[in-house]
C-alpha cells in the first residue's frame, strides 16, 4: 500500500497533462512526434506503471517477471493500435 499514494498522484498529473494536450487545447503530437510533448507523456506513464511493478516483485519475484512481460505485449499492441493505416491500404 506504501506506493498506492505516489501511483495516484502521478497517474493523475498524466491523465491531466494529457487531457490538457489532447482535447483542451487540440496539440496533434504523435505524427509527426513533438518531444516536448511526448518525453514527458511517455516518463509521467512509465513512472505509474513502474509504481505498480514494485510492490509485485517484493510479493513474488517470478511474479515480477510475469508482470514485465505481460507489459512488454500490451505495451507493443497498444503502439500497433494506434498506427494509423498506410497511404493506398486498408
């Protein structure tokens, strides 16, 4: 429970950094990639997820391992997904 506090509070400053970006004031920053958006979009995620990891590994650690490479996968999915179709294909 220690890493519950910091989890949500960066969780948080992302999801507020982010809606700030996206939707109030309409940045389009994935294509091309604008750094100044997307390093700190990418450390505030990875520090959250991160948060998570800890504890997980202190209960178990083949459990730790389970966990990174279930996030490698949904992690590569989730890249995928957001590719958008190339020019002349479905």
């Amino acid at each position: 429970m220690a890493f519950s506090a910091p989890t949500g509070f960066i969780y948080l400053i992302w999801a507020v950094f982010g809606f700030a970006v996206e939707y109030v004031q309409g940045i389009e920053w994935r294509n091309p990639i604008r750094w100044s958006i997307f390093g700190p979009y990418v450390v505030l995620y990875l520090a959250t997820v991160m948060l998570y990891w800890w504890p997980v590994g202190l209960i178990r650690r083949p459990l730790w391992y389970v966990y990174a490479g279930l996030f490698v996968v949904s992690t590569i999915l989730n890249a995928i997904s957001h590719k958008g179709p190339e020019n002349g294909t479905k």
